[in-house]
C-alpha cells in the first residue's frame, strides 16, 4: 500500500543459521562503543525457536544486560482492531522482572492512538494496563535527541518523558510493515519513540514536525527509510549501553501492528531473537524470513523489497549504529 494512503487507513519453519552479507564499513562516530564492539568481530545474536513467557526470560538474561535504574519497556501497543501485537501474557513476566513500564508515543495519523487519552484506553483494551504501568510520552510534548551526523535528521523529537528513564528494554515484534517494508528493532526506537511530531519528521525527512502539514511534505520513500536509521541514531546515542533489544518473530503478518485491519500471517512463528546491536538483530530477523519456506515468505519478502526495506540496515551501518555481519546463537540447548 503507498504510504499515504496507509497513513490515512491506518486506524480503520525450518531455522537455518544464515551467513550474514559482510560489513561494507562504518563511517560516522555517533554511537562509538557499539561500533567498537562490532567492527572488532560479529555481533552476537542469540536466538529460541520457543515463543513463551520462559524464552523470553532466557533470552534477555542472554544479553547479559542489567537494565538497571527506572526501566522503559518499549513496545507497540497495537492499533484498535489488530490482533497481532505482542500478547501481554507473553511479555507479563519479563517487564515485571526489570520493574518497567511500558512506553509508547501517540501516531501521526487519523486512528485510535492520535489522542492520548484514546491510547490509554487501547492500550487497556489489549491488555498492557493490566500488566504494568503503561507511560504515553508525548502526553507532554516532545524534546529534542541531536544526531550531528544524520544524513536527513540533525536531530530527532521524541516524547517528554523520554528523559525520565535510564535504562531501555525494546522489545519489538517483528512483521511486515506498509511503508518501511519491515519493522524490528530500529524501527521500534525511531518511528515508536518519536513523538506524534517527531513522527511527522521522519516521515517528511526533516520537512515538517507539523502534523497538520504531513499530508504535502512525505518524503521521497529512501529519503523516509534512511531518516528513521537517522532517529534511531539519536536515540542510541542518548541512551548509551542502558538497553536491550528482542525481536520476536510471530504473527508474521506482511502489515505492522499499527494497521486495524492487518493481513493474516502467511509463515509460521520463527522465534524470539536478541542482541546489544540492533542492526544485527534485525537483519538476523529479515535472513530467517528469506531461509523460511519460499512459497510462504513470498508475501514478506515482496513488501521488504516493494519498499526498499534493507536500506534502514545499509544505512544505519554506515552511520556507525551496528553492523550487518553477526554470529547466530542458538541457545535452545541451554534451556
């Protein structure tokens, strides 16, 4: 669907350990320790084929992160109408253990999480007030994250509250999406933290944080991928290495969880994944849909490459955030 008019409807296994395509070189010093981590070898990416409240729990203490502080658990609360988010029965656990709470922004388009005060009330619906505190970060407005090095953004606006964490669980589902051919990882810390203005940035590609003005400034489509590798960088520089990043694989709809009336999964769950590095992470995900069963990734894979989706990864490398090249762990055997 163009995005557009996406934006305007939007309310309404076989595993295989897959060669990653080599590091073609880091540029940018915006996020220097994890690049440091990263160029001197593979990013580590551990991986469960178990989708359940215990993998989950196994995987994150794989990273060996101790989210310490007053933690942020950012997920996608789901638009009014899908069905696909992230069950808060799977993630229950987990966020309980960190002590967080579940952040999320308001959209930039017509739906039922524009207006705050309607997201709190679709995330009660799906079942995230029940689990936790759930936090809306814009509710305040937003604040300014500087990324000198952005390509497109010079500087990235996410929800007020942002300030008010100091450590970052981001805990993506992983799918298909309309307009960025698909969502992981940087999607989650660029498009979900940004503000409903900040969302409007990388949409224009730094034209307009008015939302009222969305509609005549998009960007061109590589101009609108790259920006959101651009507000991912920011948000990694301002949180440092207070975060972990897991990627679940399931309801492998070909649309985001931010569409009412997403397509039915086509492939089988895959898994759960994680990492320190999220370009890493996400391109592990992307390899494991093109090692799934061709006939049933068909649908995926075409809206991955409809939309140019492999350019947030070539970009946010080139930025210094990550890098393609990673080593596949498989830790069901630790289980």
């Amino acid at each position: 669907m163009e995005r557009r008019n996406f934006l305007k409807t939007a309310g309404a296994t076989t595993l295989a350990i897959v060669v990653a395509e080599q590091m073609t070189g880091c540029s940018s010093p915006s996020a220097r320790k994890q690049k440091q981590e990263t160029t001197v070898g593979k990013s580590k990416v551990y991986m469960t084929a178990a989708v359940t409240p215990e993998s989950l729990m196994a995987i994150y203490k794989m990273t060996g992160r101790d989210l310490k502080g007053k933690v942020a658990v950012k997920i996608s609360t789901g638009e009014a109408g899908n069905r696909h988010y992230l069950s808060p029965d799977l993630i229950k656990n987990l966020v309980h253990s960190v002590s967080g709470t579940i952040v999320e922004c308001n959209t930039a388009y017509e739906g039922k999480r524009l207006k705050t005060e309607e997201h709190r009330a679709v995330a009660e619906e799906h079942g995230f007030t029940a689990i936790a505190e759930v936090d809306i970060m814009d509710e305040n407005g937003s604040i300014s994250l500087p990324f000198p090095e952005g390509k497109h953004l010079r500087e990235d606006f996410v929800g007020a509250n942002f300030r008010n964490y100091d450590s970052w669980l981001v805990l993506s589902h992983f799918k298909g999406h309309q307009m960025a051919g698909f969502g992981g990882a940087l999607k989650n810390i660029s498009i979900g933290i940004g503000s409903s203005s900040g969302k409007t940035w990388i949409h224009s590609a730094g034209k307009t944080k008015n939302t009222d003005e969305l509609w005549d400034n998009l960007a061109e489509q590589n101009d609108f991928v790259e920006s959101m590798a651009d507000a991912a960088g920011a948000v990694m520089q301002a949180v440092g290495d207070n975060v972990a990043y897991i990627n679940v694989m399931n309801h492998l709809s070909i649309d985001c969880d931010c569409n009412g009336n997403p397509a039915p999964p086509e492939l089988d769950d895959i898994g759960i994944l994680a990492s320190h590095d999220p370009v890493a992470l996400d391109k592990a995900c992307v390899d494991l849909v093109y090692a799934a069963d061709t006939q049933r990734s068909a649908s995926l894979r075409q809206r991955i490459e409809q939309q140019n989706g492999m350019l947030i990864l070539t970009h946010a490398e080139t930025l210094g955030l990550g890098s393609r090249e990673y080593e596949l762990i498989n830790i069901d055997g630790t289980l």
